[in-house]
C-alpha cells in the first residue's frame, strides 16, 4: 500500500525559536517532515529547560558546536503519539513517549553498534543539527516532534510526564556514569557536586541504587534541602577547609556537575584510592588538572555525556520502578525569556518545565 497523501504533506508546526545570539525566544512557523515509514508523530505535551538550551540560544559553545538560527530548542521532549509510520515495530497511537539529546546517528560505527549512539562521531542533535535530509533539526519548545522510532523512548504509565521529562537529559547524564563507572554498588560512597537540575536527579539516582550520597556545594543553605528534601546523607560546603579535610579520602567516586570554573583539587583529595571524578557539567574555560594528587592515589578524572537509547529507556523504567522524578517548576512558554534569566542566576528548583500541550498556541 502506498502512503496517503496526507502523510506525504511536510506537517506544519509551530514553536518558539531564537533568531539571533541574543537568545530572545518568540514564536516562529515552520514545517516537520511527513510521517516516514520508520517515524514516529507526537504531540509535545511537556519540554523541560535544559542548561545546555541556554548555551546554544547565546551561542556560548561557538568554539565546540556553532548554533544555526533560527534555532528551537528542547531536547527533554514528552508526548503523545499521534502517527507512526508502516515499518514502525516499537510505538501505536496513543503511546506515551520521549525524546531527548539527539534524533540520528550514522548507525554503523563501533559506538552505535554498542549502543553508545551518544558518542557516535556523526551524531544528530535534536535541534540545531543537520538530519540526513539536509534540513535543520528543531527541538522540543514545539507542537510536534517528528522522530525515528529508533531514538524515541517509551514512557512507563506511571512516570508522570511533566516531572518526567527532564530525566530524558539530567536523568540519563547522571544515571550512565554511575553505572559506567561502577558508582552504583549499594554501600558505596558517592559524591554530587552541585545541586542544580543534574546534581538533585543524581542524589535521587544514587539514593535508589543503595549509594550513600554526600553532597558538595559552594552554598551552605542547601544543606537543609539536600538532607531533608532530597535525603542525601551528609553535606560538605565546597569552600569550608576545615569540612573538606574531615572528609578527605572518603567517596569511592564523585559525579561532579557543575558548569561554571571550579578548582579539582579539593574534590580530587575527597577521593578514596582508586577514586573516580567524572564530570558532567561543561565549564566554559579549562580546567586546572593537579596531576600529582591524581598519582598519589591512582585516582581518575573522567568525562561522561548523556547515554545511548538503550541506557535511556532502562533509566526510565528504573526512574519509574523507584518514583525517580525531577523537581520541577512548570511554566507557560510566554514565559520562556524570564526562565531562561532566572535559569541563568540559578533560580530555580531544580528544573524549567514548559506545558507545550496547553500553553502553546498559533495564532494562525
């Protein structure tokens, strides 16, 4: 049978895009692909705000991934399936599901043959890349997402969608090292620096695999939200000398998120032999390496980003076995400009969500 040809049609869709560095967001018309055969249609119903979308809007990682204009961002994406293409194995309407980092990869390297496509050297980002077709990819602050079922991940039915969807970035970021890294052993020692929307998902994470947790922050008046909210276990002011030497050589690993410029060596010394650093943050200037307290200790320094779709769907459906959801701020998307100033304060706890399904309008 042939397509229909209405499925043939590009859809209309409507979003909120940046047209320029200034990161301004306003709303913007424009066209997603037919239906293919090997696609999923959905209506967006929540995106979550991620720190990474603020980033691209300013262009701020020029050097590392230019942003195209105009540009629409979002990559924390939950819906509704409302099409699915006839080779579709995995997906019918109706099904509750996700997108996240990236909507393609080349499918035939070694990465994406280990289900690593989040480090496949020909990776397409969900907004802000070029697809396989030549167009330009546009992300979740929209009314549809047209996807490859292969990188579109199912919602458990009791995940709720709106707390749920920034476990689709901040979840997987901080789910994958742990487990990569051998971080989710229960009795283990963990360290979260920063509590911000990766760092409170991390002490959520960590806490369900059995890990005592210890959180490390420059703010000592999220000690009582990081014990009492969140249930981390202890709390260590980064600046506090006298906090840092009693607990020097007690984590077996540290999952640091943190974004902006901050020194390794008091997080490096709270390392036990053996001890792992992995950062998930991405600060905009290098940072200070101490190679000697690294060999006095056989201590590692190491990189994670996101995770492949078959981790991705396994975090959900441990987020949704263990209640695992983000602590979130639900706006409408004409508010999206102040979110974005007050995410670039820290002003929030801990995660933007924008209700797409009933803020977001065309006035066409």
């Amino acid at each position: 049978m042939g397509e229909s040809t209405e499925q043939m049609q590009p859809k209309k869709a409507f979003g909120w895009a940046a047209r320029d560095s200034s990161g301004v967001l306003s709303p913007f018309t424009f066209s997603r692909r037919a239906t293919g055969e090997k696609d999923v249609t959905f209506k967006v119903l929540y995106c979550g705000i991620c720190h990474s979308d603020l980033h691209f809007i300013k262009n701020e990682w020029e050097k590392d991934w230019a942003s195209s204009y105009p540009l629409v961002p979002g990559h924390e994406i939950v819906g509704v399936v409302t099409e699915v293409g006839g080779k579709v194995e995995k997906f019918k309407v109706g099904d509750k599901v996700g997108v996240g980092c990236f909507v393609g990869s080349c499918h035939s390297c070694d990465n994406c043959a280990s289900n690593l496509e989040s480090y496949c050297p020909k990776l397409i980002l969900t907004y802000g890349s070029i697809y396989y077709d030549g167009t330009t990819t546009y992300g979740g602050y929209s009314d549809i997402m047209v996807t490859d079922e292969h990188f579109v991940v199912s919602i458990p039915d009791n995940l709720p969608l709106d707390c749920g969807a920034p476990l689709l970035c901040a979840g997987i970021t901080v789910y994958s090292p742990l487990r990569y890294f051998g971080l989710d052993k229960p009795g283990m020692h963990v360290g979260v620096v920063g509590l911000g929307g990766l760092g409170h998902v991390a002490v959520k994470f960590a806490k369900a695999m059995g890990v005592k947790v210890t959180v490390i922050s420059t703010s000592p008046n999220k000690k009582k939200e990081a014990i009492e909210h969140l249930g981390a276990h202890s709390f260590l002011v980064s600046r506090n000398q006298d906090e840092l030497q009693a607990a020097m050589g007690t984590l077996d690993g540290i999952i640091d998120t943190v974004s902006a410029s901050h020194p390794l060596l008091p997080l490096i010394g709270l390392l036990k032999t053996n001890g792992k650093l992995v950062l998930v943050g991405v600060p905009d200037k290098p940072l200070e390496l101490p190679v000697f307290s690294l060999l006095m200790g056989r201590k590692i320094v190491a990189g994670s980003a996101t995770g492949g779709l078959k981790e991705t769907q396994e975090m959900i459906n441990f987020a949704a076995k263990h209640n695992i959801t983000a602590d979130i701020e639900v706006i409408p998307i004409d508010y999206v400009n102040i979110a974005m100033e007050r995410l670039s304060k820290a002003d929030v706890r801990y995660r933007f969500v924008i209700d797409i399904g009933n803020t977001l309008k065309s006035s066409t």
